[in-house]
C-alpha cells in the first residue's frame, strides 16, 4: 500500500535460530515435552477438529483426488 518494502531477513533467520532453540530444548527435556503435548491436547479439545478429518491425506491421495476433480469427476 504505501510502497514500503522492508528487508526481513535477519528476522526470519532469529525466528528460525529460536524456533531451532526451542525444538531442541523440549526434545531434550521429557517433562517440557510432556507439557507441550498436554498443552496441544487441550487446545485440540477447546477448539475441536478444525478441518474434521481424523487422518490427514497423503500427497498420492491429493493427487488423485485434483486429477479426479480436473477430469469433472467431483464426488
């Protein structure tokens, strides 16, 4: 919008050092890691199944499925 075009990636680069950082802290540590996934259970419990699936599709299954969709032959 106002033309600004700002260089981000020292940021991404931080971001990433300290998501690494984090990954290897809670790998590390069986009790952060059970705190992460307790944390993730309770979210997927308050917010439920976003996309209502209960196993997430393969690349072959998505493939076949946009090939099919492409020849007209939607479900």
């Amino acid at each position: 919008m106002a033309g600004v075009v700002l260089d981000a990636t020292a940021l991404r680069k931080a971001a990433d050092d300290a998501r690494s950082r984090v990954n290897e802290l809670v790998g590390s540590n069986p009790e952060h890691a059970k705190m992460v996934a307790d944390l993730e259970a309770t979210i997927d419990e308050a917010e439920g199944n976003a996309l209502n699936t209960s196993v997430i599709p393969t690349g072959e299954d998505l493939a076949r499925d946009i090939e099919r969709f492409l020849r007209g032959e939607e479900t």
